[in-house]
C-alpha cells in the first residue's frame, strides 16, 4: 500500500523520509494499532535493507503515541524552566553546567538515554539556526523564545568546551577561560571525534581517553534538573601548605649506657643525621619560592594567551 501510493506520488517508498511516510499517514486515517502496524512493516523493509527507518524519527514516534508526545512537551516546558538556572561560567560550575544544558535539550527532544550514551560528536551538526541530530534516529528541535536559551547556542556552548580540549589540553587553562567567560568560540574545522558527553570528576578532570557517560547516569542527571534538585557542584578548597611541624622527642634514643656499647655505629649514625638536618633546613623556603615563581610565570602566560591566540595547525 505504501509502496503504490509513493508510486502514484512520485516519492521514493525506500528509503523514505520520515516527512513522507507522516504525510501517508495523514491521507490514509486509521485506528492507531492499525497505523503502528503500517509503520512496524514499513520499518522492517528498511530495517532489511540496511538504511535508517523512518518511522522511527521522533516526529513520527509523537504522532503514533499520544502519552509519549504529551510527556515529552512537559519535559521540554520544564527544561525551558531550568536552562536559565544552570550556570554556564565559574569553575567547575560552568563546566557541569554547559554539559547538562546540551544533555537537557537534547533529552527533553526525546532522544533516549541510550542514544545520549552513544552519540558521537560527528553527529550533531548546527544548520543555521537548527540543531539537528542525524544518524539512525533523525532529531530537529523547535527555537527557543530567548536566543540565549536557544538548542542551538546551549550546544555550541558545550561543543566550545570539547573543541577547546582538544587545542588546549589543560584543565587548569580551561579553568581561567571559564572563570573569567573567555573560553574562545569553536572552532568550524574538522574536529576530534569523540562522545559527545564524557563523564567528569569532582576536580573538573575527564578521562584521558574519552569515555562516554553511561545511560544511568545521564537518567539520573536529567531527572535531578527536571525535578529542581540541580546537583551542586562547588569548587575544591585548594591545598595550602602545612605549618612546619616541631620535630618529635625521639623517645627511643639510646641511653648512655646503650651509647656506649653501639661506640663508633652510633656516633657515625648521629652525625650524619644532624648533617643532612642542617643541610635541608632550607628545602621548606626554597620550595616555596620555586611554586610561587610558577604561579607568576603561569599568570603571564594566561594573559599572553587570553591577548594572542596561537592559529591552530593544518589538520589539527
């Protein structure tokens, strides 16, 4: 039947687009079991043909069930509701931040917990204004009213933060950029691939190896938002140094009757103790010197950074 009418409409019945088999659909009205049945067949022809089946396109997947269409327009009202919440800069708030807003947009479109596991960033491109999902499941989102909030920009956002890492491997680097909000836009080149969202640690580190986050814990994330119960995510209290310590009495020290019978051992052993006690006295300032000479030398360096970006290389 479908392959008659695409026939008679001159459109291709396979592969088909998701546009045309809604547009079968909406001419040809029947029970809802009756249409889940058209679409299952259709889906299993492509399925055996080894290209994407459209009936699996979110749009398609609203339209043959009510209950999931009406669920997902309230995540994405209660999505609207929150993106304005979750901080963008700050560290390491804005680097959890950016990463939940694109899964938060992302989710709240229907795309399964699943498929936000596995999505590479190859995937996602930004046409135009339009952020648009491809590979098996095709994925549009609708404009926010505020640009800020927009699918598009909340990605481009997180997308800043990958093409970043990739340039400048320093977490500490991507710290100032986010603190002071002068992380640099991404770049339009070919880029790393890679997952899309990899997993963080409390000190703002990712893997070495990018490692996708797993479909529980984007569940549990997407749920925290929705709900209003956003994680908290503070800075660590940075280490400072420890006073200097009194040496200990050493109560186990030889009496003088013990002194003598270890003789020559022990003065030898005494001795140099106290030499390398004299020598090292200093090691403590010396130290101190040395990582504050870093720091400032650090300093300097983001700031020639921050006023002179170096041109990426051919290929890079």
């Amino acid at each position: 039947m479908f392959q008659d009418w695409c026939a008679a409409a001159d459109l291709a019945s396979l592969p088909a687009v998701p546009e045309v088999l809604g547009l079968f659909l909406a001419e040809h009205p029947a029970t809802p079991a009756t249409q889940r049945a058209r679409v299952s067949a259709i889906n299993w022809h492509h399925d055996r043909a080894g290209v994407p089946a459209p009936g699996r396109s979110e749009t398609i997947r609203r339209v043959l069930d009510a209950n999931r269409a009406r669920r997902l327009e309230q995540a994405k009202q209660a999505a609207r509701q929150r993106l304005p919440d979750i901080p963008t800069t700050g560290w390491p708030q804005g680097l959890f931040g950016r990463r939940d807003s694109a899964l938060l947009v992302l989710a709240a479109a229907g795309l399964p917990f699943e498929r936000l596991s596995r999505l590479r960033r190859s995937e996602v491109t930004v046409v135009g204004e339009q952020l648009v999902v491809s590979g098996r499941y095709p994925l549009g989102f609708d404009l926010h009213p505020d640009p800020a909030m927009d699918p598009a920009t909340v990605y481009r956002r997180w997308a800043e933060v990958l093409d970043f890492a990739d340039r400048h491997p320093s977490t500490r680097l991507l710290a100032h950029h986010l603190t002071t909000g002068t992380i640099p836009a991404a770049s339009t080149g070919p880029h790393r691939e890679g997952p899309v969202f990899t997993s963080i640690d409390r000190w703002g580190y990712t893997p070495l190896l990018p490692r996708p986050l797993a479909a529980a814990s984007i569940a549990t994330l997407v749920r925290q938002h929705l709900t209003g119960n956003s994680p908290a995510h503070t800075r660590p209290e940075t280490r400072r140094p420890r006073p200097a310590e009194k040496p200990a009495v050493d109560t186990t020290a030889p009496t003088g009757e013990e002194r003598r019978e270890l003789g020559e051992y022990f003065d030898h052993g005494a001795a140099a103790r106290r030499h390398a006690h004299s020598r090292l006295r200093d090691v403590g300032e010396v130290l101190g010197d040395v990582e504050a000479r870093a720091e400032a030398l650090l300093e300097r360096t983001l700031a020639m950074i921050t006023d002179w970006q170096i041109p990426a290389k051919v290929g890079e």
